[in-house]
C-alpha cells in the first residue's frame, strides 16, 4: 500500500496496491502494522459503520468533541468528496481543509485523525461509504460545523443545492463551534 502526505500533514491518502485478472481483484485493504508505521503512533479502532447516500447527499461536518475519532474512511460504491478540517486551535493548520475524490473505482482511503471535522457529499448517483472509528460513538458529545461556513469555505465539488439532514442544517459556524485546543 502506498501513502500520501496531504497539505495537512496528519491527513494521509492510502492507495493499496490492486491485484486484478478477468476474475476480478484482490487488494489488502487494512494492515496494523503498515497504517501505524505511516501515521507514526498506535492506534486502536473500536468500531467500523457503513452508511449509503444517495446523489448530492452531504454528511457533516462532524466532530466529537469529547471521545474524539480518528476515522478511516473508504468507498466501496460509488463516489464522494471527501473533506477534513482541523478544528484544532493550537495547530499551525487550525482552519484549514483538505479534500479528496473517494470511490469505489480508485479504492483510496483517507486517514482523518481526531481533533478534525468530517464530511462528505457524494457525486455519484449513490454510494456506499465505509469508516473505520478509533473511539465509540458518543451522540452527547458530538457536533457539527455547518457545511458553507463562510470561515472555512470549503470548496464542495457540487452546483446544486446539498441534501442535508435536519441535524446537519443546524450545524454551527466554525466561530460558535466548541474546537479543540
């Protein structure tokens, strides 16, 4: 499995190496020992979700602000843009975001460690989105930064108008946003 840095150098790209004939394909899709050796540090997941969305279905931002996770996220249907937004007041890349094409075509995986927000649209006309999380879901303790919020302006890959969930249309801007230091 190859790796890429992201301009948020937490945030890393996994591409695995694919192994393909007229049958199908074969790929190692996780292995411990590699994922911590490219991240630099242990890390435990507790808990892996599955969800499926249809076109222009925006999920997030989402965060935890107390039981923070690190997700790794994939596509195994269809494809999304995927986005993380450190929310971490005493990093050097507090506010910035970095996004990136997932599908089930291109099989990359993102890495968005705890302390970021979270969330994607969907591009396709449907999609099937996998994560793996390294705390419990915790619904007290999670948020939600609003999708536009001006502050962040992040660049959604999408003209129309996002299919949000009530919860997600009462997402906060960043600035009224609990963070973390």
């Amino acid at each position: 499995m190859s790796f890429t840095r992201t301009d948020i150098p937490e945030v890393v790209i996994f591409e695995p190496k694919v192994f393909g004939d007229a049958r199908g394909f074969f790929f190692e899709s996780f292995n411990q020992r590699n994922f911590e050796e490219v991240i630099g540090y242990p890390v435990n997941f507790v808990q892996d979700n599955h969800s499926a969305s249809t076109r222009n279905v925006l999920r997030g931002l989402h965060y935890q602000i107390k039981q923070p996770q690190g997700k790794l996220v994939r596509v195994i249907r269809g494809e999304v843009f995927d986005v993380a937004v450190d929310i971490r007041k005493s990093s050097p890349t507090y506010k910035k975001w970095v996004g990136v094409h997932l599908s089930a075509e291109n099989k990359k995986q993102l890495w968005v460690p705890a302390g970021f927000a979270h969330g994607f649209v969907v591009l396709s006309e449907a999609a099937e989105f996998l994560y793996k999380t390294t705390d419990y879901y915790a619904p007290a303790h999670e948020r939600c930064i609003v999708w536009n919020d001006d502050e962040l302006a992040v660049e959604w890959p999408t003209s129309c108008e996002p299919v949000l969930s009530a919860k997600d249309a009462q997402g906060k801007v960043l600035g009224d946003a609990e963070v973390f230091d």
